[in-house]
C-alpha cells in the first residue's frame, strides 16, 4: 500500500512542577520546524496533580500547532483531595480535557487508549503501578474492533504492560499478561507507554504471538538512566521505527533499556535494568 510516512512524537512523563525547561524549548523546536503529523504523551503531565502543574502543562500543550493525544498517568490524578480522586478525577484536565484519549485523525492509523491508571487499589497501596481493568480491556478491544480494515493499530498506555519483573516475579501492572494476548491476538503494531522514564523498544512474546512494546523517556528532572528524551516514531507502511531523540545527541540504541523495570527510580540493585549511556543519578531525584 502506498501510504506516504507518518511521523509521530512520542512524549511522555514531563512532570510540569518538575519539567526539564530546556527540554521542553527543544521539543517546541523540533516540533516547530519537523512538523510532525501529531503528538502522543503517555501519561504523567504533572508531579501531584496539583492546580498550578495542571494550569502549565495545558498552557504548554495549547500553544503546540499539531493534533495531540494524551493518556492520563498515575501522578495526574489528585492525591490530596480524596472527593475529587474519586468522583471527578480528570477534573483538573479542564482545558485539554478534549485531548485526553482524543482521535488524531491520521490515514490508515488509529492511536487507542488503554486505561492503566486506576483510582484505588484494593490488592495493594500505593497505587501508582499499573492495573488494566475488565472494563479498560473491552474498551479498548471494541475501539480496536471499530476500526476499518487494513487501519495500523498503535495502543497508548501510561503503564507498560508486563505483568511480573522478570528477576523476582514481582507483580507490576495486573492483568497485564491476559491484556498482552489479547492486543497481540489483535494484531496491533505496538503499545506506546511511558512511567518507566527511560526509553525502550522491545518485544514481547505471547501465547498470541509477539507483542512490540515501545516506551518513551522522561522530559523532566527526574531521570532514570538516560537524560532526558522523546520518541520520534515514523510509519511507513507496515513498518514502524523508533528513535529516542535528546539533547545531547545520544545514539538512540545507548538510550534503550532492555528490560521493563518496576518504576522510574533510579536502578539501584545490579538487577534492574540501566540503558547503556548509563547516565544513572547519585541521588534519587525529588518525588513531589
Ligand atoms: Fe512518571
Ligand atoms: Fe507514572
């Protein structure tokens, strides 16, 4: 099929509270004279859901010329006020609340959200790692299921998928295997996500066959183990390439971890997994 290339900018985590400014200009930039055909942000736009992070990041998000597509993350949801967290969570959203899951649009490609972010946890606390709900699931499948023949499918998560860390069967996102099988059995093209602030481009193998995952690193201050980072994604017919793009012109391959850790503190034990440029900070970064 002669579709012409689609160019996507996969942002995630930019924390406004925390932001990496000069990340953000460069990004406005590359936006600005690459023109990208839309933007899709996984998740985490703020540190604590606070009004003033919110009141940023939509400032920020308005003033791009382009479609934008956003997942809503676990540090987007208001921690303090317990009504609003329960009653009226994407409350704070306000002016880009028509851009939460939003349909870009595009030719032949159809990004779809996947809920990972869930209100409370009733298997544990706290409840910033990942859980894909009965009702997310179907959502999604139907949403997939409407699409016309032929349509690339691309999911937009906050959370990666994997159930279990892989050194000590630790749970991560629940009901992320069963979620796994069922995107592969629909042949979806990849699942973007972001929480982990480093970026990676793998594939999973599930009873349904390969899955690629693909996450997205972090533009703000609180690193992993790569700087900050986007993801270029360009579509050209059936294939899809990903590049993490940064300001310090870092390969891409030296920006990719090879392994989908619990969360985005910096690795510590010799286990968890560290991209190769290895930029891990000596001190854990602020948390609020
Ligand atoms: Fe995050
Ligand atoms: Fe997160």
């Amino acid at each position: 099929m002669n579709d012409r290339p689609l160019k996507l900018f996969h942002l995630s985590d930019i924390h406004f509270g925390l932001e990496d400014r000069s990340a953000l200009a460069w990004v406005e930039r590359c936006i600005e004279r690459e023109k990208p055909d839309a933007l899709a942000i996984t998740g985490d736009l703020t540190m604590r859901a606070r009004h003033r992070e919110f009141d940023a990041a939509c400032a920020w998000i308005q003033g791009l010329d382009l479609p934008v597509t956003v997942e809503v993350g676990n540090h987007d949801i208001p921690y303090a006020n317990l009504y609003q967290r329960f009653f009226d969570p994407y409350r704070r959203f306000n002016r880009i609340e028509h851009l939460v899951e939003a349909e870009l649009g595009l030719p032949r490609l159809a990004v779809i959200p996947l809920k990972t972010t869930t209100r409370a946890q009733w298997q544990r606390f706290p409840w910033s790692n990942g859980w894909v709900t009965k009702k997310a699931l179907e959502e999604t499948l139907a949403a997939i299921d409407a699409q016309p023949e032929g349509t690339r499918i691309l999911i937009a998560a906050h959370h990666p998928l994997t159930e279990r860390r892989e050194h000590d069967n630790k749970l991560l996102t629940i009901n992320g295997t069963r979620t796994m099988e069922a995107l592969a059995g629909r042949k979806v093209a990849a699942i973007l996500s972001g929480h982990i602030h480093d970026p990676f481009d793998l594939v999973a193998e599930t009873k349904a066959g390969p899955l690629r995952m693909i996450g997205a690193g972090t533009l703000s201050q609180r690193i992993r183990s790569t700087p900050p980072s986007f993801n270029e994604i360009v579509i050209e017919g059936e294939d899809i390439r990903v590049t993490a793009r940064n300001l310090e012109d870092v390969a891409s391959r030296d920006m990719m971890i090879c392994d989908v850790p619990e969360n985005a503190l910096p690795p510590r034990d010799p286990e968890e997994p560290v991209a190769p440029v290895g930029r891990v900070p000596e001190v854990d970064p602020p948390v609020s």
